[in-house]
C-alpha cells in the first residue's frame, strides 16, 4: 500500500489562518530544515516537510483550551503539563494533525507529539523535527548554537545530546519544573555519547 501524499501547500493555507505571523515564519523554518535535515540523513523527505509545517499547529490556542482538548479526548496530562500547559501545544498538535489534517502516519504524529521535550530512542522523523525546531534559521536562544547546527547534518543522535543537555542547564537556571520526557531523553543520549567515547 503506497503511503499517503500530503497537499503541503493547502496544508499551509489552513495554518495560516490558526497561527500568527511570528509563528508562522518560524514554522516555515522548522518545515525547510526538517525538509534539508532528511536530505543529509537519507530519511523521506515528503514525512519531514509535514511533520515540521504541522509541528506547532496548537501553539496559538490558549492554554486553557489545551487543557480542555486534552481532558475531552482522554489525552494524557502529566502534572508538569497541568502547572505548565504551554507543553501541552505538542500533544494537542498531534490530536491536531490527526483530527483537522487528516496525518494519521505515526511517525508524523510522534514528531509532533514530542517535539518539544524528546524522549528516550526517538525515531530519525522524531529527532528531525526535533532538532530542527531548535536550530531553524530565527533560532538564536543558544550560545553553541553553530556548532549545533554544524552537528545537525553529521550525527542526530549527538545533536540530541548536545540540545537537550543545553535544555536542562537553561532549565535548572531557571529553577522551574523540568518535564520527566527531557530528563529521560538526556539520559538516553548521555549514555549513547558516553559509549561512543569508550
């Protein structure tokens, strides 16, 4: 059975409408360097492209409504979530993506479900969206950030480690609750790094 082909361009022309103008640009970002990251490491291009135009269809949606899509649809709310629920925007774009844009392919919606935190042994499509959500052109929030993006088209997998531990040293100076999923994906990835090092 041929996989599904998604109409990106109408795809887009419905975002727009759901998203504004600083959000939109940024998605546009994370959408072309997915597209180019799946290029370097020989993942579909076509999966990418979606995964990362449809990232972030929640972000605009208030977070109360978050958590009531959420409640109503049996979607599985950590007690991080509920104190922060602007994480929540990557579990209700998958919902999203499923209900309003007909993406029922699970790699798509695992991208955009953890797109934000990670998680342990994410999938190439995963770490694509992932990754490339941190180093899009806008991006500016990180000091190693060249040589992040340098990584990015050599080794996912050490480009996981080296964002999410940025992630964690941002968050503990912050002092403010750190989502289990990125405490777990760190782990997960210190131990890939460290036994490359052995």
């Amino acid at each position: 059975m041929a996989e599904q082909v998604y109409n990106l361009e109408e795809m887009n022309k419905k975002l727009r409408k759901y998203i504004d103008s600083s959000r939109y640009y940024h998605t546009q970002g994370v959408r072309y360097t997915s597209a180019a990251l799946a290029m370097a490491h020989r993942a579909d291009i076509h999966l990418a492209e979606t995964a990362g135009l449809l990232h972030d269809c929640a972000k605009c949606i208030s977070d109360t409504k978050k958590i009531k899509i959420c409640d109503k649809n049996k979607i599985e709310i950590t007690q991080v979530e509920r104190d922060n629920p602007f994480l929540l925007h990557a579990k209700v774009g998958a919902w999203i993506a499923e209900e309003k844009y007909d993406v029922h392919d699970p790699r798509i919606l695992d991208a955009i479900r953890h797109h934000t935190t990670g998680r342990p042994g994410m999938h190439v499509l995963e770490q694509i969206v992932f990754i490339a959500d941190f180093i899009e052109p806008r991006r500016n929030k990180s000091r190693r950030l060249p040589e992040i993006r340098q990584m990015a088209f050599r080794d996912l997998d050490e480009c996981c480690y080296m964002i999410l531990k940025d992630m964690l040293l941002y968050l503990n100076s912050k002092s403010g609750e750190i989502d289990g999923n990125t405490q777990e994906a760190f782990r997960f990835y210190e131990e890939v790094h460290d036994e490359r090092r052995d």
